[in-house]
C-alpha cells in the first residue's frame, strides 16, 4: 500500500481542527494561502477513482514546473 505524507496546514478560523466548514471552504483557504508560495508547494487535486488519477498524472506537467 503506498504511504501519505500529510504536511500541518495554517490554522485559522476556517480549517481549525475537527473542521468548522466544509471541505470546500477549507480547500479555498488553503489555495488561497498557497497562491503566493508556487511550486514545490501546491494545492493538487484528489480523487478515489484511479483511472482520474492516472489520466491527472498523464495530462500533469512535470513537478516544479
């Protein structure tokens, strides 16, 4: 089974921990925090459906862009 990495996010009203919004709003805080950073750190998409996944992968650039 592959491993996860899983990174502390910033805490802030919207993605304190349990979760106070909905996952769409906590994702919106988190690209918006990210947006001035760019690569290697970036928001990536997810998905449990593994042929999404694959085709992500194919139609991705390479990793730092």
């Amino acid at each position: 089974m592959p491993r996860s990495t899983s990174w502390p996010t910033p805490t802030t009203a919207a993605t304190r921990w349990p979760p106070a919004r909905p996952y769409t709003e906590r994702r919106a805080v988190l690209v918006d925090v990210l947006a001035d950073v760019g690569p290697p750190l970036q928001p990536v998409l997810a998905t449990a459906d593994r042929d999404t996944a694959l085709q992500w992968l194919r139609d991705a650039p390479a990793a730092g862009g």
